[in-house]
C-alpha cells in the first residue's frame, strides 16, 4: 500500500509541474462558413519553442476558450508524429493552441466524412462530395443540391520543354515535348494514398515522376475540409537537369461541364502584356469587351467562360497576365460556383523577362493555369512595350530547383454574379488571414 501511494504521489507531483506554452493563430473571418486552417508540426514546434520538450499527445485548440475538434494527420507518411505532419481543424474565428511538455491521454474526434467505394473513393461530408480516382487526382462532384462534376482533376500538371537537350554541354535543345500527368509519356503515377478522416478533411497523398524528363517528380497532397474546400500543396522537384518552357498546375473542367454557360470571375490583372502592348490598362482592356463590373465600388472581370474576348493574338481567353488572389467559375442557372484562391498572391517582379520566368496565369481550353509560361509570338517584338522581352528561352532548371503551387478550391452557392464575386474575394481574404501569431 505504501508504495502505491508513493507512486500516485510522484505522478501528481509531476503533473502539478509540467509547463505549458501557447500559440494563438489569427483567423479574420469574413464569410459564414468555418476557415480551414492547416499548419505543419515544423512550424508550429518552431513557434512553441524547439528547445521545448512538448508531448504531442498534450495538443488541445481552442477557440474562445473552449476546445474545437482537431486532427494530426500523417502527411509524410512515416507512421509517427513527426515534423513533415499537419494539424488541421476548421475556426470561425482566432485560435490558441495549447501543449505541454506532459504526456496526456491524446483527444480523439469522429470524421465529419464517409468513405465508399474504391475506384474512385467518393467522400462525402453534410452537402459536399469529391471522388478520389486511383490516380490521385480529385474532383468535386457535388455540393449543396447540385450533383455535377464541378471541377475536374485538382492539380494536374502540364509541363513541356526539351528531354533530350544537352544545353548545358553544346546550347542545344533538341525536340520540344509536351505532357500531362494523365497523357501516355507524362508523369508516371507512383502511389496514392488517402489517410483517414478526421472532424476536418480527409487528406490525399499522390506522387508521380517523369521518365522522359529525368528528375522531375510531383507530390500532391490535396485536403478534402467539410466546409466544402480542397486544399492542394503541389511541390514540383527537378533532381536533374531540365529545360522547361511549361510548368503549370491546373484544374480542369471548373463548371464547365455542369453549365457551359458559367461566368469567368476574377479581380481585374496587375499586370497583362496585351494591355502594356495597347498602351492602356487591363481595366481598360477588358472594358473595351464588356467584361468589367463593379461590386461594392471595386472593378472585377465578368464575362462567359467559353468566351475567349477575342484577344489580342492567340487564342486563350487570357495570358502572359499575373497570378491574383482568386478567380472563379460561376453558374447563374444553378447558383453554384467553384473558387481558386491563392495562399499568398505572388510578388510581380519589374523586369519582364524575370517576371515571365516565374508564376503567371493562363485561362484557355477550360483550364485554369497557374506557373512557368515561356512562349513568346512574334508580335512581342512588334510592340515598343516589349520589343525588348525574350521570354521564349528556356527556364534552365538544375538538380534542387523546386515550385510549390498552394490553392484552395472552394466550392460555393451565391444568389448572383455579384455574390459570388463578394464570396471569392471574402472567401481567399479569410484563408489567407490563417497565420501564427
């Protein structure tokens, strides 16, 4: 008996010392729909303090003071908690993070998700549903009382440039090929793996290498929320030399097989060549094709997604134009609307030739395009404005150079254009707030 005692003694002379630390994370909501929020266990073990030795099973969130379900998923798949994972958990407002450096019996959650079938895994949260096909890519296929697929193959890769070119030894570059991830000669499909789901997402795990360009590999891990979001990280890796002319990340199909009548909605370019070319603004650009509209005293673009607004030269919609914070398809007939909104709108860099090298937006065949463009038609040099620009070189990758493309895809109902336009815009606001403090 004395002994038993002794031992309850010192484990609750232990627990009336264990310390614990906090983070809070910042979440400004501006829509009525709970914000996703993912953070991996690197950054938040560095903003807790790494010297401090903290029990994961310890990890509680709360929101104004009280717990919210949580998940940590196992997103480097290596059977552990380790520091490539992710905590997820949906907040309607900030967030404070609570760990001590005791263990504690670890909380568990229900899925917000069921699981059926097997090729493809369809998961269905209250009034969103989204199938997993073996090879990895995603797609909506339903949410609120539309049953349609909504957006096709979330993260697919295309990318071209020259396999056989042996630049770095003669200049030369050889013939130009051109793949996507699904197409014979493309990405091969290595694995995919769906974790299970928790009271936030469901997390999907794909990789995929090139056997014609050596060395370049493609993770994507997509994360399927309960609010009716699909977060994509898609790390592009080249462990080898490559001459690349195309490297995008796209989604396919947005709306446009459930309405080809839908809207292309986005705020109006920072920068667009056509309209450098013109000598005018994108604003005006656009106006000149009746595609401009204003909400709440702000100009957006609005016009048909199968409109290609007769462009300057070339037949895309859009092109050699800067990446936003968000764009959209909308459909008025069925007042459902799929959203792609960036983490973090990317930098514009002033020099043309560096800025076409990086992260630029093309909306042609249906395909939202977001990454490296390089072709240049020969009226570049027909403009003063880029008569100086040569784009058309190859990006010149070597072993360690990589590119991350991180989206939501947001599936919504609005009354209206302007409503969508209003959630959009709210919407990518709100996901880009999600930040430690």
């Amino acid at each position: 008996m004395k002994r038993f005692l002794t031992l309850v003694l010192i484990v609750l002379v232990g627990t009336a010392f264990a310390e614990t630390r906090t983070v809070t994370v910042n979440v400004e909501r501006a829509t009525d729909r709970p914000v996703p929020v993912s953070i991996d266990l690197l950054t938040l073990r560095n903003h807790i303090g790494a010297e401090f030795p903290m029990d994961w099973s310890s990890l509680r969130v709360l929101e104004g003071g009280e717990a919210i379900a949580f998940q940590i998923d196992d997103v480097d798949l290596n059977g552990r908690v380790s520091a490539g994972d992710e905590l997820s958990f949906l907040a309607t407002g900030p967030v404070v993070i609570e760990i001590d450096d005791a263990p504690m019996e670890a909380a568990s959650f229900a899925s917000a998700f069921t699981m059926e079938g097997d090729d493809p895994v369809v998961l269905r949260a209250d009034g969103f549903t989204v199938e997993v096909p073996a090879h990895g890519l995603v797609r909506i296929v339903g949410f609120g009382d539309t049953e349609a697929m909504l957006a096709n193959e979330i993260g697919i890769l295309r990318f071209s440039g020259f396999p056989e070119s042996t630049y770095w030894a003669d200049g030369q570059l050889g013939p130009h090929e051109e793949y996507t991830n699904l197409e014979a000669g493309g990405m091969r499909h290595v694995a995919t793996t769906i974790l299970d789901g928790g009271p936030a997402r469901v997390t999907v795990v794909a990789e995929y290498a090139s056997d014609r360009f050596v060395g370049l590999t493609q993770r994507l891990v997509t994360r399927v929320y309960a609010s009716g979001d699909v977060e994509i990280t898609n790390d592009v890796s080249l462990r080898g030399y490559s001459d690349i002319m195309k490297l995008q990340s796209m989604a396919t199909g947005v709306m446009s097989q459930a309405d080809p009548e839908s809207l292309h909605l986005m705020p109006v370019f920072r920068r667009l060549i056509w309209a450098d070319q013109l000598g005018v603004s994108a604003e005006d650009y656009f106006a000149e094709r009746d595609a401009v509209t204003s909400v709440d005293g702000t100009p957006y673009l609005a016009f048909r997604a199968d409109d290609n607004q007769n462009p300057l030269y070339w037949g895309a919609t859009y092109i050699f134009a800067s990446a936003e914070a968000w764009r959209a398809n909308y459909s008025e007939s069925l007042g459902v609307g799929v959203a792609e909104l960036a983490h973090e709108t990317p930098v514009i860099a002033e020099d043309y030739d560096e800025w076409l090298s990086g992260n630029t937006w093309v909306f042609e065949s249906q395909e939202f395009r977001s990454g490296v463009f390089k072709w240049t038609a020969e009226e570049f040099g027909t403009y003063e404005a880029t008569a100086d620009v040569s784009p058309s070189a190859a990006n010149h990758f070597i072993p360690g150079d990589a590119m991350r493309f991180h989206l939501t895809y947001s599936a919504f109902e609005a009354a209206d254009a302007v409503d969508a336009i209003r959630y959009a815009r709210d919407r990518q606001a709100e996901i880009a707030s999600a930040t430690l403090e």
